[in-house]
C-alpha cells in the first residue's frame, strides 16, 4: 500500500493549509501571512528571519518589503504635503478655523498610525 501524504501534518496550523491546486495558499492564508509578516517586519527583523518564522521564502518577503516600503514613501509624502497645506492655511487670514481644526485632526489621525 502506497503512503499519502496530504501535505500538512497534525502539529500545524490550520491557516497554514492549502486548497488550492499546487499547494499554494488561498487569499485569506495569504492575507494572514502578509499581516503577521508585517508585524516582524515592524520589529526590524531581517527576511530570512521572518521566513523562517513563518515558512515562507525570503524572495517573498523581500516583494512583500517592497510594497510596504513604497506605502511608507507614499504615507510620508501624503503627510508632509498636509503639513505644508496647514503652514499656509494658517498664514492665510480668510481660511476658516474649523478648516484648519479639521486639518490638524487628519493630519494626528496620520502620525499616530
């Protein structure tokens, strides 16, 4: 009689699992990893290191860094931009203050991100 395997064994993860054809991960795997990845990350890991954790190549860490990278960038640029709207708003004398309110209030929302 031949042995099976499946492809997991009882010690792991139920998320860890796959359904697809191929043994590649749903989305919803994909998503779970991609977060518990970013918060490694978050902790200045290296990508072999959040790999080994996680049971996924550093090339793929090394795309997912990339993305996360370029949000940053985009999240940093966003938010430099609104600080120099508030600089002027402030300058000028015909803004509304609740309009300058608001702004300050996006522009916290951002930094405590």
């Amino acid at each position: 009689m031949k042995n099976v395997n499946y492809g997991y064994n009882e010690a792991q993860p139920v998320e860890t699992l796959t359904n697809k054809k191929g043994g590649r991960p749903t989305l919803k795997q994909t998503i779970l990893q991609k977060a518990k990845a970013l918060e490694l990350y978050k902790m200045d890991l290296t990508q072999k290191e959040i790999g080994e954790k996680l049971g996924i190549t550093e090339k793929t860490i090394g795309k997912w860094s990339k993305e996360w990278k370029q949000a940053q960038t985009i999240e940093t640029t966003t938010l430099a931009n609104l600080k120099n709207r508030l600089l002027a708003m402030s300058i000028d004398k015909t803004t509304p203050i609740v309009d300058i309110k608001n702004l300050i209030l996006v522009i916290q929302q951002l930094e405590t991100k």
